[in-house]
C-alpha cells in the first residue's frame, strides 16, 4: 500500500530559505508498512518547523493556506500556531483563521471574545452566521428570503467596515478574499450572499478610488491589480444574488459601473473577458429598456469572444457561447 508524503514550504520573514514541514521519510512512495511516518496515517511536522516563533508559524500557515496546500498540513499549522500564540493579537488570528479554515463556528466565538481587532469580530461574526444551515440552499426547499442571524450580520459587516477603514491594502485584499471565501463555501441563500459580496465591492471601491458614477483609475501596482479582480469576482456574485433579491436592473448597472468600466478596459485579460460576460448577461436580463438590454447581451457576447480568442480551449466559454447559439468556427 503506497503512503504518499504531505509537506508545506514557505519562506519566513528575513530568510531566504523555505522551510519544509514533512514526515520524516522522505520517499514519496514509501510502501513499508512497518515505517512509522507512513503507517500511523498522522501528519508529522518537521521539527525545525515547529520550533518556529508562533507569528512566523502562522505566517507560514497562511501561506500555505493561499496556495492551497495539503488540507492536512494546513490545519495542523494552524492547530501548532494556535497552541503557541500567548498575545490576545495573536491568538485571536489564529483562531479566525482556523475557524474560517475548518469551518468551526467554536473557534470563530473564541475569536470573537479575545480580539481586539474590528475585522477578526467582524469576520467571526459573519462565519457563524455562514456555517448557520439554516442560511444554506435546500434544493428541495423555497428559497429562504431571510438571514438567520440577521442582528449579527449586520453588527459583523459593520466591524468590518469600520475597521477596514484607513487600513492597508494587503489587509482589505486579504478580507474581500474571505468574505468570498464564505459565498463560495457553501451555496448561501441569495439575501446572505447578496450582503456579503455588497460588503466587498463597499470596501473595494473605497480603497481603489471607485465610484459609482466616475471611471476607475487604473490600478497602480499588484495589490490595486490583485483587489480590482477580487472586486470583480464580487460583483458577478453580487449581480446574480441582486437578481434573486429582485434588485431592479438600473439599480444593479449603476452599482457595477466601475467594475463595468474597470473590465472594459481588461481585453487581454481572459479572467476579465469572462467576468464581464456574466455582468453582461445578467444585465440583459434584468434592464427594462429593449435597446440596453440588447447592448449588454451584445457586449456579452463580444467579452466571451474575446475570451475565446484568448484560451480556445477552455471549455466553459466554449459552452456558453454554444447555448447562445454563437458560431466561433468563424
């Protein structure tokens, strides 16, 4: 019977060097049964890993967090980080991003009660509110039209808000990336997903300089770049669930009309093309007006060209463009 070896690398703040969390064996297709690492089915850490101060060592959780690691490693990073976190800074990160991890909405009531932080409250709040079934899509149920958990929702995204506010770029990127996170965690129902990808696109905006009624500025470095895709990914989500919540079509154009002008400008980007056929499609759904319906199934078709152009092979936009009767043959 073949064991495979889980490990997590990241590089610590001030080295150059990874650092490699791994079972002691190091054969990768170790089949001895009698072999310690391999038999017990458990995830060993690397000794030099665990006796990593605590912050470095949640750092490194989160980074292996980001690049989708191994399930395994990841949890017990953040399970040996939490045991060695003493400041209630510290602990409380990690219990947020334990419980935002593995979906434990006790962990996220732990954070909630030694955080200093807005955000790590806020964030808390809403997972709880998230991990509620009550809040999930039943297939063989009317849709629910509303929250359970309402009262802390709002007291959750409003911490959030507050304490995005001023703050670094890197830390609003690293918040809308989890308020995602939890729309596409579980299938919520459309008034609860329409409140969490609103609070992204709020918090977005503000720190790339949008409005509703001016064109965007071009974002000036990664961060900017990283932030207006995330905030794009927000607003097809926002787009959908608005249209659920019966948002008029207006009110949902004049909502997107940054991330619509941030996207029109994205034609060699095939993630943008993409986005932007969805905004578009849901638009010539909801306008009232023939003429803009029209125009906005137009440009969807037009984006999800492009993004054809772009990757041929892709086969998502292959079968959207195939139900809109759409011929790329030519």
């Amino acid at each position: 019977m073949s064991h495979s070896k889980r490990t997590a690398s990241g590089a610590t703040k001030g080295s150059s060097t990874s650092k490699r969390a791994r079972t002691t064996c190091t054969d990768p297709d170790c089949t001895d049964g009698s072999c310690p690492d391999c038999a017990d089915g458990a995830i060993h850490l690397d000794p030099t890993v665990l006796s990593l101060p605590a912050s470095e060592l949640l750092d490194l959780a989160e980074h292996e967090d980001r690049t989708h690691s191994d399930r395994s490693i990841v949890t017990s990073l953040y399970e040996h980080a939490l045991s060695k976190c003493t400041t209630p800074e510290l602990r409380s990160r990690a219990l947020l991003r334990l419980a935002e991890y593995v979906g434990y909405a006790d962990y996220a009531s732990q954070a909630i009660t030694e955080a200093n932080s807005d955000v790590i409250k806020g964030r808390a709040r809403v997972l709880r509110v998230c991990l509620d079934p009550n809040n999930w899509v039943d297939p063989d149920a009317e849709s629910s039209e509303k929250v359970e958990g309402l009262d802390e929702l709002d007291k959750g995204l409003k911490e959030i808000e507050s304490g995005l506010s001023g703050t670094e770029k890197d830390v609003v990127l690293d918040s809308v990336v989890a308020l995602m996170g939890r729309v596409e965690a579980h299938e919520l129902c459309a008034p609860l997903c329409n409140r969490l990808t609103d609070t992204a696109l709020t918090v977005s905006y503000a720190v790339l300089g949008w409005t509703d009624h001016a064109d965007p500025a071009d974002p000036v470095d990664e961060k900017d770049t990283e932030l207006a895709q995330a905030a794009s990914a927000a607003a097809v989500r926002w787009s959908q669930s608005a249209t659920e919540c019966s948002v008029p079509g207006t009110q949902i154009e004049s909502r997107l009309l940054p991330v619509l002008a941030y996207l029109a400008n994205q034609t060699t980007n095939f993630e943008a093309c993409k986005l932007r056929a969805q905004i578009m499609l849901v638009l010539s759904g909801v306008l009232d007006d023939d003429d803009a319906a029209l125009r906005a199934f137009d440009l969807a078709v037009e984006s999800l060209l492009l993004a054809h152009k772009i990757t041929p092979e892709d086969m998502d936009v292959v079968r959207q463009l195939a139900d809109l009767d759409i011929d790329t043959s030519v």
